[in-house]
C-alpha cells in the first residue's frame, strides 16, 4: 500500500524541517534583493504578506490533513472531491515544474554557489548533490527524514546567525522610509516573495508517513510557520537596515553579510545558509515526489511498475530513479535551466486551487469538519479556502504575465498531460479509482 513504512513513521520535528526545507529554498537568497528593489524597506511588510496569503493556503489544508491523512493528500484530496481529471492535471503540473525548473534549478544554483567558494563546474556539484539525495531517499524515508532534521538545524543556525550579528549593525535611517514605492511595491513585492513561502503544504503528501497524523499535520504548520516568520522578518530588516535599499536593492544577501560577519562566517553563512537552503529543499522533493507517482499508479494512470517497492528499505525504487533520471538529464541538457524557475511557480500556484476546492466540498459536511484537530468553524474554513482559490488565480496570472514564454510552454505541457489522460482513460478502458484504500 502506498503510503506503508517500515520502521515507524515520520515525527513531528521531521515533519517540520521537511516543511521549512520546503519553504526557505534557495529563492530566498535570490529573491529578497528583487524584492527590496521594488518595495525598499517595506520588503519587511511584503514578507508579511507573502506569508499571510501562504497561510490562507494551509489552513484548509490542515483541516483535509486532519480529517484524512493519505499519502499524496494534494492529488487525492480533489481527485475524491472535485474531479478526477483536474487533480491530474494539477499533479501533472507539479511534476513538469519540480522536474523541469526544480530540482535541476536547485542543483545549478548549489553548484553556483559552491563554485563562488572553491573551483569547480557548477553541473559537477549539481550532479553529486542529486545523486546523493537520490541514493539517502532509496534507504527509506526515515533516514532521508533524519538528514532532513540536520541540515534544517544548521540551516536555522545560519539564518538566525546572520540575524543576531546583523542586528547590532542595523541604522533606523536604513529603514525609512518603509513605503518609498507605495502599497503598490509593497504588494508587488508580496507576489514575487510568495513563491518563498510555498512548500509546507506539500507535508501532506507523506501523510501516510507521519505518526499521529491527525494531530501533527496541524501542529507542523503552527511551529514551520511562525518560525519562517520570524526568520523572515528578520532578515528582511538586517538586510535593508544594515547596507540600506539602494545598496540592497537586487543584491544577494552576501552583500549585507559583507559588512556585519567576519570572513570565515560568510563562507558558514554561504555554506549553511544559502546550501543548505537549497539541499534541504532537494531533499524534500525527493521525500515528496514519488508519492505522487505512486498513488497515480495506484489509481490506474501511471504504470503499476511505479508502485512496486524495495523489499529491504520500504521505498519505491522506480519512481526515485525515474524522478532521478529526468532530473539529471535536465540539468546536463543545453537548454537554459536557469531562466525556468518560473516553472515552479506556475506548478505551486495550480495545486493549491483543486485542493481548496476539495476543502470548500467537504466543509459543506459540517460534523465531518468537526472531528478535524484545526480549531476554526466550517464556515470560516470554507471563507479562507475560497478566498485562497482567487488570490492564486491573481498571482497565477500577475506570474503568468510576467513570464509569458514560459508560461506557455508549461501550458503546453498541462495540455499533453490532458491529452494522456484522455487516452489512458477513455482508449485504454483504464479504470480509475476514486476513494484511497488507506480512508
């Protein structure tokens, strides 16, 4: 059963650094210079924001995590609620943006900054990095889980060390004034910082992993969340209150560390941080995206070849190598990996809408929301989940708008992933299941 672990299951803690490492990404230390060159110092509010409307997301979530943990929860959730053929999609989706523009961005950008410290060919680091998360995840979840909780530490560490060194280095004048570009900016920069905040929904897809779902998924995203929050926030005010906007303004956070952290903590803080950053979400994509593959197969889309599992470690040695090898033919391919990040968040975006949908479905059962561990009101659930459908279909089209040649080819991809379904279900008298064995 897809789903099923040997040696217990994932724990709280782990659950959460899954969820961090998902969240403070490698955008973080890229983006926050954009950011700070649109909305000045009011990037510390567009912080706010961006994760505000994160959490708009997760609200829902928590309650279908609650209410049924499954292993992969965002396809499953509006594949038994909403529509069959739009989870699909939405997954789909998903898989061309973490392969085409994730896990191989992730790589490169590792490999950058690698290289920036010691000589050596970004697509070489890339390449070792994604062959050593791929080889920790067919050991089983537990291990790649265990990883995940130590490079979260020192991830935490490092973020929060820049903080502390930075603080005493901070000049009020740097921060003001906090709106030089009006709400406007600010707003603008909460849409660009958005897609710094996604991840920690994606928990829900080893839902089936995690000891005590029912109560841990909720309680994951009230402890990942404040604490992205506040790393944030923080950074947000060191960067800009240490060197000044203009300074900051599509800089990398190197620049504000330059000037606060003595030499051998920048080469820590670039380790720690900005690696770390981005090894703890390669991990994560190789925790999540096999459940994906898995349940798919199960529900008769995929080969079943995709759910078999090694017998020693409990893992699904197919799918962990089919997502291997897309990855790292990605990232050796000539096409121009680093200008296709926008691919994730295209993918990102679409997947929290079905799932909203299915949330708004089932909050229509009001004693069924009322055994969920999330402390809020059907009706309240219900207001969050709408409202999070139309803010992502904003942001789906700011994005898309920005990014139009990309975006069409991702659309492109969603309308072959339709066409394979239609052929599956309908030219090959494929049955697909609606209800997950595991509810």
């Amino acid at each position: 059963m897809p789903g099923a672990t040997k040696g217990g299951g994932v724990t709280l803690l782990q659950a959460v650094a899954i969820e961090v490492g998902l969240i403070v990404g490698g955008a973080l230390f890229s983006l926050t210079g954009v950011a700070v060159g649109i909305a000045g110092a009011g990037v510390v509010v567009a912080f706010g924001i961006a994760l505000a409307i994160a959490i708009l997301g997760l609200i829902p979530t928590a309650m279908l995590g609650s209410l049924f943990p499954t292993t992969g929860g965002n396809y499953r959730y509006p594949a038994r609620f909403v529509s069959v053929p739009l989870a699909f999609l939405a997954a789909w989706g998903l898989g061309i943006s973490m392969l085409g523009g994730g896990l191989p961005l992730y790589a490169l950008t590792a490999g950058q900054y690698v290289a920036s410290l010691t000589p050596v060919a970004p697509t070489t680091v890339g390449f070792v990095l994604l062959t050593a998360f791929f080889v920790l995840n067919l050991l089983g979840i537990r291990p790649a889980a265990v990883a995940q909780v130590g490079m979260f530490v020192i991830l935490v560490g490092s973020l929060g060390m820049f903080v502390v060194f930075g603080v005493p280095a901070v000049e009020t004048a740097n921060l003001t004034p906090l709106f030089p570009s009006g709400a406007v900016g600010v707003v603008t920069a909460a849409g660009i910082l958005y897609f710094v905040c996604l991840g920690a929904n994606f928990v829900v897809d080893i839902g089936g992993d995690i000891r005590e779902a029912t109560i841990a998924i909720p309680q994951s995203f009230a402890l990942s969340i404040p604490l992205v929050l506040v790393l944030y926030v923080g950074v947000g005010v060191v960067a800009v209150g240490a060197v000044g906007a203009d300074a900051m303004a599509n800089a990398a956070l190197t620049v504000p560390a330059e000037r606060f952290l003595p030499g051998t903590l920048q080469s820590v803080f670039v380790l720690g941080g900005a690696l770390f950053a981005i090894a703890t979400s390669m991990n994560a994509v190789f925790i999540i995206t096999p459940k994906y593959l898995e349940v798919l197969a199960a529900d008769g889309l995929f080969p079943a070849l995709l759910t078999v599992r090694n017998e020693r470690f409990g893992t699904p040695h197919w799918g962990l190598t089919l997502i291997y090898g897309l990855s790292v033919a990605m990232l050796l391919s000539p096409l121009p990996i680093a200008n296709l990040g926008s691919l994730l968040s295209f993918g990102g975006v679409f997947l929290v809408i079905p799932v909203m949908l299915a949330a708004i479905a089932v909050v229509r059962n009001h004693e069924l929301v009322g055994s969920s561990a999330v402390p809020l009101t059907p009706r309240t659930i219900g207001a969050v989940g709408v409202l999070a459908v139309v803010l992502n279909l904003v942001l789906l089209v700011l994005v898309a708008s920005q990014s139009p040649t990309i975006f069409a080819i991702w659309l492109t991809a969603l309308v072959v992933g339709g066409c394979y379904y239609l052929v599956r279900t309908r030219l090959g008298n494929q049955t697909v299941k609606r209800t997950p064995t595991e509810w």
